[in-house]
C-alpha cells in the first residue's frame, strides 16, 4: 500500500519521482539537512551529494530556500496521503488511531523519514511566506489526528483531552528518530500498539 500512495502521489505530480534529477536533488537535501542542518549545508554540498555542478542546483530551484520548502513539501504531503488512505480503509475509530500513529511513525522512521525530520527540526530556518504555505498544510495535517481524537473522546475510548493527547502523542513519535530501530528489539506493528494501548488509556 505504501508504494501505491506514493507512485500515485507522484503520477499526481504531488511529489518528485525520486529516479528524477529533482527527486534526487530533493532526497539528497533532506539527507543533508537532516545530517548536518540547514545552515550547515551549502549548494556545493547539494550539488555534490547529487553530482552536477552548483549552477545547476538552480534549474530545479531559484535558492536554498525554495529547496527546503519543497522538502517539506514533500514530507507533508506523503505523509497526509498515507494517513487519509489509511483512515479510508478503518472501520473503527481505534482503527483509524492505529493508522494514524503507524503513519507517522513511518514517516519519522521509514524511507521518506529525512523529510519529515527536517520540517521538524529546520523550521525556523523558512522565509516568513515559506512557512506560512507549510502552517496551512500542517494545521490540515494536524486536523485530521484532533478529529479522530474527537471521536475516541466522545466514544469513551480516551478521557485526555483531545488536543493535549495529541501533543503528547507528537512529542513520542517525533522523538522515536532519536532511539528506534525496526526489529531492535521492537517492530513498528509492536510498537504502534505500544503507543496506541497508551494513548487508549490515556
């Protein structure tokens, strides 16, 4: 499933293939900026993770910046296209929580998880209109978890409020990147029912 959302996302022209010249530029700007920081790397660094020239950066992109939104970009809307799938095929509401924390715990830790880490921790580094076109995304994204929530608050399933569970859960799963390995001990589907038996009883 998760190759149909993302070969869809990209017929889509939602996201860059990542066979394509700027699908390699971007993979290889989160990898950096995930490693080394968005101040810390330069368009020499992007151009020779890729190998082209550094003018040629800018026939995919006018600045830096514009590279690091389409990154973001990039994490975002994968990530939201996993989740709106996934919720489609719930049933339940403790369903649709599940495919929640499995999404995003795929997105900090699965192979698109450079991105997602580098809208987290380079964020401020955005031009003012740069992050107000990533805010409107993000409060979508955001959405979709508060109105599960909702619901598991009004079907007994959680006593928490909706939006304070829901910044607990965040702070959790984003921190995973720090600490998890799949199989180490701990798969994703034992892990994701770790946090989803936490955040029932919550």
């Amino acid at each position: 499933m998760l190759e149909t959302v993302e070969q869809q996302l990209i017929d889509d022209g939602i996201l860059a293939d990542p066979a394509s010249p700027r699908g390699r530029l971007l993979g290889q700007a989160a990898r950096l900026f995930r490693e080394k920081g968005y101040q810390s790397t330069t368009v020499r660094d992007l151009a020779s993770a890729v190998g082209i020239l550094s003018g040629s950066i800018f026939h995919h992109y006018k600045n830096k910046d514009a590279i690091l939104k389409a990154v973001m970009l990039e994490g975002i809307h994968f990530s939201m296209g996993r989740m709106r799938t996934q919720l489609a095929a719930a049933e339940t509401t403790v369903d649709k929580l599940r495919a929640l924390i499995a999404c995003e715990l795929d997105s900090m830790n699965g192979n698109r998880g450079d991105a997602m880490a580098v809208v987290i921790n380079e964020w401020r580094f955005l031009s003012d209109v740069g992050q107000a076109d990533i805010l409107t995304l993000r409060e979508e994204y955001e959405q979709m978890w508060i109105d599960v929530l909702e619901q598991a608050k009004n079907e007994r399933l959680i006593s928490a409020s909706p939006q304070v569970l829901r910044k607990l859960l965040y702070g959790s799963i984003t921190w995973t990147d720090k600490w998890f390995r799949a199989g180490d001990p701990l798969s994703y589907e034992q892990l994701t029912d770790d946090i989803l038996h936490l955040a029932i009883k919550a």
